[in-house]
C-alpha cells in the first residue's frame, strides 16, 4: 500500500467526490446555461455547491466564482486590483501617486509574485513588485509591513503555506491594513488585500469578510476534489475585471462553460466538511501528527523541525536531517512507499534549496536536507499507524548503513563506494575480511559523513591518501584522521598519506587490506606529486585510482605552480605501461556523471592522449599542445575550479532507454541478462520488490548501487559486449548515468528501464520472469 504524505501538493479524490462526478458525467451532463429541463438541473446542481462553498467559507456577502484552480484566481484577482490601479491613476482618483510597490509575502507560492509581475508588466504600471520579509518563524514581518503598506497598491499573504505549514498572522495583517483606512475610504488609498487560501481550505476559519479581505482563491484539489476546479471570493465592492470574457457564465465574471463535475466533485467534499463527515477534527489532527512526530524522530533522532509546530497547520511537518540530503531522504521514504516531498525542487546539476526555508533565514546545510510530509484532513487511525510504521523501518535502513548518528547497526561494507561532491570524486575502499579500509581524495563536505561511517563500521583506517595535493581545495586528510584517532593506524606517512616503514623514511610498498592490496606509481604532471594507487584484487588488478590524471573527457591541467607538464606525457606512458588499456580508472573529478574511465575509451574521446599513447608528440609538443587547451578554463558548473580542459563534455546522446514491453522481450532473447538494481543499500532494503541479495547466484537480478557502480565495473567491462546489462532505479535518472557510463566505457548493450520502479506494473507476470 503505498502511504501517500504530500496532500499539500494535492490529493487524492473522495469517493463520494469521485462518484459525484461521475454521475455528472453519465446522467446530469446538462449545461448550465441551459434552460430546458437538463440544464436547469445542472444550473440547481451549481447554485446547491456555490450556497454550500459560501456556508463552508462563512460568507454572506460578496461573489464566490467558480474557476479552474488557484492560479487563475491569483490572476484574476491580480488583474482586477491592478487594473482599477491603473484606473485610478489615469483618473487621478485618490492619492495614486503615493503608491511606489506590490508586496507578496517572501514564502508565496510562486504563483502570486509572478502574476504581480506579469500583470505590473502588461498593464504597464511598473510598480516595484517587494517581496514582504519573514522572520525565523516563517511569519510576516509586521513591523517592515507597517512601514510599507501605506504606499502599496496590492498586498498578498497566504493564510498558510505550502511548504511548512506556518498559518499566517492574518489579524495582525488586517490590523496594519485597518491602520490604513476603512475599505470604502477609497481616497486613502488602501492597499488591495488578497489572501491565498489554498492550504487553509477546511482547516482554518479565514473570516473573509470580517478581516476585509478583498480576493481569496482555492484549489479543489488540495482537498479531495479533482485538479481543474476552483474558487475565488471577491469582497462585496472590490474592482473585478474577468481574465476570460466569452459567453457572459458566471454573471460574466468568468466565461467558459462552468466544469460540472469538477463542481458536483468539490460539492460533495463541501458536504463532507460541512456535515462532519470523513473529516477529523483539528485535535485529532494534532494527535496524529505528534505520532508521525515520534516516528520521525526515533527514525532520525537528530532532525530538526523547519517551523515551530504551534504555529503550523496540523496536517504539515518540514524537518530536517543533519547530514542526509533531501534526495537522500526521498529516495529513502519513496523505497519504502512513502510519498513524501523535498523541501527543495531539484535542477539536473544541483539542489536548489527552497525559497522559502531560505526566506525564513534557515541555514543553506538545513535548507539541504528538507523534507515535507502533508497528510489531509481525511487521514485516519490505520493511515497514520501504517505511516509510523514505515517511517521507523526507514530509520532501521539508515542504522544499517551507518547513516544514523546513534544506534547503528551495520551490514559489513566490502569494496570500492565512491562519495562525490559537485563533481569531485573521494573513494573508500573497504575490506570486510580484514575489517580494514583506506580513503583516496577525502574531501572536507565529506568529513561528518566519512567519520561517521568508520566508527559505525569500526573498521581500522590503513590510511588517508590523496592523489596530489590539490589547486581547488585543502586536503582535508588531518581532519578526517584527527577526527578517529581510534581507528588509525600508527606510523608515519609522506605527504599524500602513504605510511612508512617504521623507523625508517622508507615507504610501504603495499597496502595490505585482507585479500586486497594497494600499490603507488607516481605518475609527475597535473602536479609533481601525482601518484596513482592501484588495486589489486584476488583476480588482479583491477581499479587505478588515477586523481586528476586522466579523468572521463579531460587531461588534469599542468599549468599550476606544483604542476609537472614536461612529465606529463611520460607519465601517460608509465601509467598505460602499467595498467593496460582497460584497466578502470577512477578520477578524483568526475563533472559529467561517466563515473570512471579506461585509457581504451579516453583516447578514442581525447586526441592528445591518443597522441602521447603513440608517440607522435615528443614531451614538449605535447606539453604545448596541451598548455593551448588551458590556456582560458572558464569555472565549472558548480562555480569551482575546472581541474582540466574537458574536451568531450557534450551530453552523451544515446537512447538506453526499454520499456516494461522491450525488456520482457530482451529477457527472452537473452538469457544471460542481467537487471541491475543501483539504488542505494537502504533503499534496496526497504524495496517491495523479492529481495534482491539475498537470491543467490546465477539469477538476473543484481544489486549495484550507484556509488558503488565502479566496484562493479571491472567484472561488468569483461563481459561480451552483446550480454545485456538492464539498470533501473526509482524514477529512471540513476540508473541512465548507469547505462550510459557502461556504453562510454564500450559495454554497448546497457539499457535503462525507462521510467524507473515508478512506472513498475505492480504484481507483474514479469517479476517471476526475472529468475532463470
Ligand atoms: N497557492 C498555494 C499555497 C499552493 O500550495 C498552490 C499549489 O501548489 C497554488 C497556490 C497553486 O494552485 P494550483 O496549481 O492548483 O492552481
């Protein structure tokens, strides 16, 4: 059953809303404006739901239209205020000159600035759209409003919002509007007031009238009623100008013939509220979200709440992790069934922390790792029960993987698991035979987490090795030792972490973790101390951990003070000499997601290197040649320091892409397939699906996760090219980087399952399908 906790981005519809609609659709189909028999039902149908909207919303003044949702209540009570502003300015009637600005609270939905903008810019007034600051509680600040409100044409602040949940002080707001002057004191020039009621919908009084509040749209789909209807209150005597004109419905308010059964749907929600039905009430309300407060805080014990409780609606909870990022935390939530949101909307390259945790002053490391969970009003006993339940499942699957600060309880880690942080790359490499481990290029982000990790596990930490000392950042190797004394080995180590001989200045020539064994190559050139470490396994060698060397789709930069570029090239030479063309090579940057390389697929991409492999340029063309690629790095991406001159960064444009269809049809043609799960441990622990690990050999399901995908990569590269390798993850995004790194790297047939478990036919003949 899938727990479903984002009711504040909309919910699901009623039944009784549902079959509402659905005998509007079958039997009561009439037009309004009809006045035969079928349409004056449809007509009575409409005035029932408006007298009934109107009892809900305690008004007895005023018009209440039916539209299709918020936004277009935002524009049309916009579009009215501003248009008798404008008005008024070209009657000089009142004193308009005084009015300078537009203010919306800083935490508005998106939708109410960029409407005042739109609007200001088309109706050319060209006001100063101001955003109203918050304070720490995510409430208006009503002093700086006092200050402004005299010369704002229009003010618009939520009754609640979206995401956190903080009910706004709207007595205090129309205190400072009252200051003003009285609504029909129209040459005092007081300020058009609207108020988003979206989330307050059928869990606040909003007192419409009494607060004088001039427009006040809702959404039917944040309580139960279909996505397409809505309301918009206009205040007895406040300017109306219709965004649609047409067929003159709505009193001519609002043209288009009315959505009937997104009426009869919201009218039967309407009912429910009005008659105490399906509805909880607000103590039980608060009753459950204290349960859904206990769980989340024995799943996570040191989350923080991004709002105070009391002054939040009931049904809305904005926490933060210290340390776990929002996607983190959706994919773990999302694994377990649980919808939940992040406080922030995610770009491709970057989290974007929510503008509105940002408004109220929250910490960019708590803005990071966000979460809001909404539950509706129609939450009940068993609902919230299950959602406890899974909640605490989902603070097990972080113990056991040492992602809790307290209580863990690990799974022991084996292999290689890469960390990466705006495209710079740090690896562990773990043994859990030997209990031991060694960190290349940890990076200072990294510190808390990597710390965290090794107590948890215990294991001991042979060494903190960097692959050269590092032009973008200091190495933040001392911290990471300092910060487990207890766990490192004792002795003396160079200045990239190798240990040494005891006694001697001599260095270690392994490093001995179980079965597993580390050598160094020093390989001059991005830096004079450059040094490659290399893996060797029980079947050989199998990963270089290169740094900057040779990283997918560029060449390390050698035009630092500490950089080598005569020995550049030799280097290269030194490096293939050792490790052959399809030994995987994991960098220490990684801007583009490839996750590792082969000196085979980089010097098909990158001509310089083709050239240094062969010989056709001596040490100092190619040191030229190379210096010319330098010569004007522009910054990264992620606003840092570009370690090379990336000569393939272009989207890799394959499509990998099957669906549930082409991958039945690929397991039968090739038996041999494998399905790839590379979603992360904790995820993969809390998955509806068979449980993948514990099936044994020889069948088609694998667990790989992402960061741990270059583990995996040297078996996965020596397969036959044609042995399809089928990725999937949540929602299809991890799991493309999967297949397209693959057929970077020359593995042709890897594919993606387009969509993700997301789009997964529950209970598919295909899941027995999987096991040969
Ligand atoms: N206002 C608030 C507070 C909201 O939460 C939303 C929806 O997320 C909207 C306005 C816009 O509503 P709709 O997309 O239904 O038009």
């Amino acid at each position: 059953m899938e727990i479903y906790l984002d009711a504040n981005a909309t919910t699901p519809v009623l039944a009784q809303a549902r079959a509402a609609a659905l005998a509007v659709m079958d039997q009561d189909f009439g037009n309004p404006s009809s006045i035969h028999s079928t349409g004056l039902k449809a007509r009575a149908l409409m005035d029932a739901v408006r007298a009934r909207a109107r009892r809900v919303l305690g008004l007895n003044t005023g018009e209440l239209l039916f539209l299709s949702g918020a936004t277009e209540g935002i524009q049309t009570a916009v579009l009215s205020a501003l248009g008798a502003l404008r008005e008024r300015r070209a009657s000089s009637e009142g004193a308009t000159a005084d009015i300078r600005w537009l203010l919306y609270g800083a935490t508005e939905h998106k939708a109410v600035p960029e409407a005042l903008r739109h609007w200001n810019r088309l109706l050319g007034l060209d006001l100063e759209v101001k955003a109203i600051p918050v304070g720490e509680d995510g409430r208006h600040d009503l002093d700086w409003l006092r200050a402004h409100a005299a010369q704002a044409g229009m003010i618009c602040t939520m009754a609640a919002n979206n995401e956190t949940g903080v009910i706004s002080d709207l007595e205090g707001i129309a205190a400072v509007i009252a200051d003003i002057g009285a609504p029909s004191d129209r040459t005092a020039h007081r300020p058009f007031w609207m108020v988003d009621g979206v989330q307050a919908l059928g869990k606040l009084p909003l007192q419409l009238e009494a607060r004088g509040i001039d427009y006040a749209p809702f959404s039917g789909h944040k309580l139960y009623a279909p996505k397409g209807i809505g309301l918009l209150y206009v205040r007895a005597g406040a300017p109306f100008t219709p965004l649609l004109a047409g067929g003159g419905q709505e009193s001519a308010l609002r043209s288009g013939t009315e959505n009937m059964s997104g009426i009869a749907a919201l009218g039967a929600v309407l009912a429910a509220l009005e008659e105490g039905r399906d509805f909880r009430d607000g103590a039980t309300l608060l009753a459950y979200r204290d349960r859904l407060t206990l769980a989340l805080r024995e799943a996570f014990p040191d989350l923080r709440f991004n709002a105070p409780p009391a002054l939040c609606l009931p049904t809305t909870l904005n926490f933060s992790v210290p340390g776990l990022s929002s996607k983190l935390l959706l994919d773990l939530f999302d694994a377990a069934d649980v919808r939940v949101s992040g406080g922030s909307a995610c770009s491709a390259a970057k989290a974007q922390p929510s503008y509105v945790l940002e408004a109220m002053g929250l910490p960019a490391s708590q803005t990071a790792s966000a979460v809001r969970l909404s539950f509706g009003p129609a939450a009940d006993d068993a609902f919230i029960r299950e959602a406890c339940a899974r909640i605490r499942a989902c603070g097990e699957a972080l113990r056991e993987n040492c992602l809790s600060p307290t209580g863990n309880q690990p799974l022991p880690a084996d292999g290689v698991t890469r960390f990466v942080v705006d495209g710079a790359c740090c690896w562990l490499i773990a043994d859990a035979a030997s209990r031991r481990c060694v960190v290349i290029d940890p990076l200072p982000e990294l510190n808390d987490r990597l710390s965290q990790w090794l107590r948890c596990q215990g294991y001991a930490l042979a060494a903190v090795l960097d692959t050269h000392s590092h032009g973008d950042h200091a190495s933040s190797a001392a911290t990471l030792r300092a910060a487990v004394p207890e766990l490192l080995t004792p002795g003396e180590v160079d200045g990239l972490g190798w240990p040494l001989a005891d006694g001697r200045h001599e260095r270690l020539t392994a490093l001995v973790l179980g079965d597993r064994r580390l050598t160094r190559l020093p390989i001059p050139g991005h830096t004079e101390d450059s040094t490659a470490y290399l893996l060797h396994e029980s079947q050989g060698l199998t990963t270089a951990f290169v740094g900057d060397m040779v990283m997918p789709g560029a060449l390390g930069r050698s035009d630092f003070d500490q950089s080598a570029p005569l020995a550049y090239r030799d280097s290269l030479r030194q490096l293939a000499e050792v490790v052959g063309p399809h030994c995987v090579l994991a960098p220490a940057h990684d801007y583009d997601n490839r996750f590792a390389s082969t000196l085979s697929a980089e010097s098909a991409l990158q001509p310089l290197l083709a050239h240094a492999l062969r010989g056709t340029l001596d040490a100092q063309a190619f040191a030229a040649a190379k210096a010319g690629l330098e010569r004007h790095l522009a910054l990264t991406e992620y606003q840092t320091m570009a370690c090379g001159a990336r000569v393939d960064s272009r989207r890799f444009e394959v499509d990998t892409e099957v669906d549930i269809a082409a991958l039945r049809d690929l397991l039968e043609r090739h038996p041999q397939a494998r399905l790839i799960d590379v979603r992360e441990p904790y995820e993969q622990r809390l998955s509806l699906l068979p449980d993948l690990p514990e099936r044994g050999a020889g069948h088609r399901l694998q667990a790989t996760p992402l960061s741990r995908l270059v583990d995996a990569l040297p078996e996965w590269l020596s397969l036959p090219a044609d042995q399809p390798l089928v990725f999937f993850c949540r929602s299809g995004n991890r799991s493309a980087q999967a297949a397209l790194a693959l057929r970077r790297l020359g593995h042709e047939a890897a594919f993606t399952l387009a969509g993700g478990l997301a789009l997964w036919p529950k209970e598919s003949a295909l899941d027995s399908a999987l096991y040969v």
